[in-house]
C-alpha cells in the first residue's frame, strides 16, 4: 500500500508540474501544498511561505514509503515548502523562508510536543513526542531536508520535483541521516560515530527554544511580519529563560537518539552545555552531568 501511495503522489506532482511548465520549484511546493491538509493552509502558512495557501484537496494526504521508511507525504510537502527558497536573487531577501527552514520542521515538531506537555495535553512527556514528533514526522522532516537542498541548489534550472523524490528514494535512508546530521546540524562523523555530540545536542535543543520563544513572542502579540527581527528577539528571550529545563534537554536527546540508531551510528556519551546558546566548557563549567545516548531502537 505504501509504494501504491508513493506511485499515486508522483503521478499527481508530476501532473501538476506539467500544468505549471514555467513555474519555479518554489511555486509548484506551494500549490502541492494545497492539496494537503486544511491544517497546513491556514493564514499563518501564508504569512510564513508569503503565498495563499488555499486548500484544494488531500490528494497528498497520504502515508508512503520512501527509502524505506513510512513517510507522511502531507506533513513531508509541508515541511518542504517551508524550505523551498525563492528562485535566483530573490532568494538573498526571503527572509520568511529563511525563517521556516530553520526554526519550522523538525524543530517545530519537538517544540510542539514540549508546548503541549506544558499544557498538560497529554499525560506523558513520551506521550507528547510520540503524538507532535513521531518517527514518521521526523522521517519526513529529515525527507524535505534532503529533498529541499536539491532544489534551492538548482538554482534557476528546472528541476522536477517529482523527479528529486525519485531520486531521495534510491538511496539508503541511513545516508540521508548521515548528511543531514553533517549538513543541517554541523555534526562531524568519523568510524561510525558521531565525533562532536555535545555541540550537535546544543544545536538541536537552541533550535527548539527558538521556536518556543517564537510560540510564546505570537501569543502576545507579536506579527511574524518580520522573521529576522523575530529570530533576533526569539534568541534572546531562549537564551536567558528554560534553556536548562528536563524537558528541552529531553527533546533534544529524543531526537539525537533517532538519528544516531536511523543513521547506523554509535552510542555516544557527553556531557550537554547548561546553556546551548553560550557554548563553553572551562573545567567543566558550564555543561551538565554526563548522558549516554545510545543506538538502540527508541520505543515507539
């Protein structure tokens, strides 16, 4: 059923990109978003991709297999579009794409989990993660990731997004772990193992707390017409309150688990800065007590 669906979706998106022959990759994300979910067309994904998005259809919402893994291809087209730039110049000043591929996706997802278990949604933190950042969202992040590099590095070439997907699907998922934890988290691996944890944990749970920030910067009042300003102000309100607390750190040690056992990679064992935005460590100042993360399969 999941390659069924995985067929079906390329047909569609290759039908759409036939009707839209002169549209760049940016423009065509956009529309497939439309035949997602009502949820991801709302007024705050049109402010944020600076397109309306309104909703045509769910011939998108759809669970496939690509490289492997079940892949949710609504959320996956989503989180894409949030990282599609804008074609040639006009990508140096889109600063709300800029925005949503750094602090939406992945980050977004585990934020989420964490906002909602602070409003006692669920009943469990692992009850949170399981239901915001599931391994099939964060499956699909990581997808639109890979996928989205492609297409932001093609420049003004016409490149089929269909054909991007195709192409995601013939390698292993493992590899795609790999460049996403060198390329979107900095991380260094070597014989198997992640080199530099400490600084890759750091990364993952700053993003985090900029997107609660964000969250909480929206609920008073704040316009997201402005991401850079936003991101500046978002920094700063993370950096100086709840970057320390177990559940931010826990997020963030969810989802290095993940790709440590999804990226075949070795167990590791750190010590996590106190302070993911003042990254230093003089004697041992400055970063908590010692973790372990290892590779095994995370219960789901």
């Amino acid at each position: 059923m999941l390659e069924e669906n995985r067929e079906r979706a390329l047909q569609f998106i290759a039908g759409i990109e036939a009707e839209m022959l002169d549209a760049s990759a940016y423009q065509i994300a956009n529309e497939l978003r439309r035949y997602t979910r009502k949820s991801y067309n709302n007024l705050q994904f049109a402010i944020a991709t600076l397109s309306p998005q309104d909703y045509r259809g769910s011939q998108l919402d759809l669970a496939v297999d690509l490289s492997g893994e079940e892949i949710d291809l609504a959320h996956f087209i989503a989180s894409l579009s949030d990282r599609v730039a804008l074609p040639g110049l006009a990508a140096a000043v889109d600063f709300a794409t800029a925005w949503t591929a750094k602090h939406s996706s992945w980050s977004g997802d585990l934020g989420q989990a964490i906002d909602d278990w602070r409003k006692d949604k669920f009943t469990s933190f692992q009850a949170a993660l399981n239901a915001d950042a599931s391994y099939v969202d964060l499956a699909s992040n990581i997808a639109a990731f890979q996928v989205g590099e492609i297409l932001n590095r093609s420049d003004d070439r016409p490149v089929s997004i269909a054909k991007v997907i195709r192409d995601y699907h013939r390698i292993r998922y493992p590899e795609h772990v790999r460049d996403f934890i060198r390329d979107e988290l900095g991380g260094a691996i070597e014989l198997n193992t992640l080199s530099n944890p400490q600084k890759v944990e750091a990364k993952i749970r700053r993003s985090i707390a900029i997107f609660l920030a964000f969250l909480e910067m929206q609920r008073l009042g704040k316009s997201p017409d402005k991401p850079e300003a936003i991101e500046r102000a978002a920094k700063i309100l993370a950096a100086t309150s709840g970057v320390s607390q177990n559940d931010l750190l826990s997020s963030s040690l969810y989802f290095l688990k993940y790709l440590l056992h999804k990226g075949e990679l070795n167990g590791v064992c750190f010590k996590p800065y106190k302070n993911p935005f003042w990254m230093f460590d003089f004697a041992g100042w400055g970063t908590g007590e010692p973790v372990r993360v290892d590779r095994v399969v995370p219960s789901a």
